[in-house]
C-alpha cells in the first residue's frame, strides 16, 4: 500500500511537526523507497531461518560480582571542590 501526502500529513500532525509541500513531497518518496523496500524482504524464503533478537551473538559484559573493599573516605573527598565532615558538599537544588 503506497503511502500519500495525505498519510504523511497525518504523521507530521501526530508528531506535531510542519513540513513544507515540498518536504512533504519528499518524505512520501522516501517513505515509499522504503516500502518498496520491504516488499523486496518479504520475497525471501526464510521458512529455515531461526529468529534471533540480535545478528550476532551477545555474551553478558558484565563482570564478576565480587566484594572488594571500598576507597577509603579521605581519599574519596581528596579532590572534592567542597566537603563538610565525610560528605561532599553540593549546591541546594530543592527549594523548601
């Protein structure tokens, strides 16, 4: 189903967004390249193909859980441009 200025129009308003005619013009030109495009895909045959979720195979990048000890708190706040006690001191961002 080819698509028209018109449906362009209504996308351009669910996205409340202007085109001009001329840019209209272009997006239904593309849009339908891309359609066509589509119809190419669905001409192949892949009744042997498993779906995957991702072309290549993807392993967790994660690292180990492991329990290390932490940086020690005066070295934490060493170059903290302002600190109170143990605590990084930061602007008032809440007003009360």
């Amino acid at each position: 189903m080819p698509v028209a200025i018109k449906d362009v129009e209504h996308i351009a308003k669910l996205a409340k967004l202007s085109f001009s005619d001329e840019e209209k013009a272009e997006f239904t030109e593309q849009f339908n390249e891309i359609l066509s495009f589509m119809d190419k895909l669905n001409e192949l045959d892949t009744s042997n193909v498993e779906p995957l979720s991702h072309v290549i195979e993807l392993k967790n990048a994660l690292r180990e859980d492991v329990v290390r000890p932490s940086l020690p708190t005066g070295e934490a706040l060493e170059n903290a441009p302002a600190k109170s006690e143990q605590f990084f001191k930061v602007p008032k961002v809440i007003d009360r």
